[in-house]
C-alpha cells in the first residue's frame, strides 16, 4: 500500500493532460503569445536584399513581397503562373473580388533591379497596357528610395497613369518599408 509521501512524489513528476498539451501545442491554446521577433540579423537581412540578383534569386523575392503584400496590404492576391520574365500577364501579382462591395483590382509589381526608376515607370506602363482598369499601383523594390525621390516619382507616375501609385522600398532608415514588420514576418521566405 502506499503512503501519502509516494503518492505525492508519483504525481508531482506526472503533468495533468492539460499541462501535458500545451506544453506540446501551445499554439493551440488563446493565450499563448506568437513571437514574432526577428530571428534573422539586420545586417544579414540588408545583404541577403543586396545580393538577391547575384544569386538568382528573383523568384524568392517576388514571392517574399507577394507573402509580405499579403500581410500588410490586402490578403486576396492571386498567384501568377506561367512563365517568367516578360511572358505573364504585366503584373506580379493582383487582387481578386472577394465581395460586391470592394470590387477594386490593384496590381503589383515587384523587383529587385538597382536601377528601380526606369522599372518602375516600364512596369506601370505595362500595367497600364492590359486596360484592366486597375485602381491602385503598387511596386515594391529591394533598393533604398529616398523620401524625395519617392514621392517625386509617386506624383509622376500618378499624374502620367490616372491612377494611385504607390513606392513600397526597403525603408530600413524609417522602420518600414520591406524591413518594420516584414523583417520580422517574411524572412524566412528568402531562404533563411
């Protein structure tokens, strides 16, 4: 028969099924705590965004902007497919209807060329060639863009299209941009 005093020492060493769980699916629990701290070093993550075209490595980062676009500006993107370079449909990537109410198409493009100015304006052109009636423009780049030079180009290619262009750049110096939340959110889609 046992005691009082091994009956405690059985059942302090064996969790109750709760404890059990959620020590192996916290996340399955409302209280627990998502950390989205950056696992990945500043100074790694602004080389990685230099050297994406070295290393052939367009493709990662289109679909990094596609997850980060996602996240921060609308969740209804439609995934291109087909081939690349040239042969698709002029954007990236674009939103579809998901109620009556926001029928609105954006489109996006997205590259990671050092010459971002002139892509930018041949990318809204061609956006522009598919007269899809889009009502936003945003182009997302892994070059630095000042905030003159930004908004300088922004008000260009606004005033040349007819439509709401928008500039999405690394930002590292602002806190936004493809670093603020994207850091923390979407490095792991380029690979680390």
């Amino acid at each position: 028969m046992m005691d009082n005093d091994d009956r405690n020492l059985m059942n302090r060493d064996i969790p109750n099924p709760r404890e059990w769980m959620r020590a192996r699916h916290p996340d399955l629990f409302s209280d627990t705590r998502v950390d989205d701290a950056p696992r990945l070093p500043k100074a790694v993550f602004e080389y990685h965004l230099d050297t994406l075209t070295s290393r052939k490595q367009e493709y990662e980062f289109e679909h990094f902007c596609r997850k980060l676009a996602e996240k921060e500006i609308c969740p209804n993107l439609r995934v291109q497919t087909g081939p690349t370079g040239g042969g698709d449909s002029k954007v990236d990537t674009e939103t579809y209807q998901v109620a009556e109410e926001i029928a609105e198409r954006w489109a996006f493009a997205f590259s990671a060329k050092k010459a971002w100015k002139p892509k930018v304006k041949a990318d809204v052109d061609n956006i522009l060639s598919t007269s899809r009636d889009y009502k936003r423009i945003y182009f997302f780049t892994n070059q630095f863009v000042r905030d003159k030079e930004r908004s300088a180009q922004e008000d260009a290619l606004c005033k040349h299209s007819g439509t709401p262009v928008h500039i999405i750049d690394r930002g590292l110096d602002r806190g936004e941009g493809l670093r603020g939340r994207a850091h923390r959110a979407c490095h792991c889609r380029l690979g680390h």
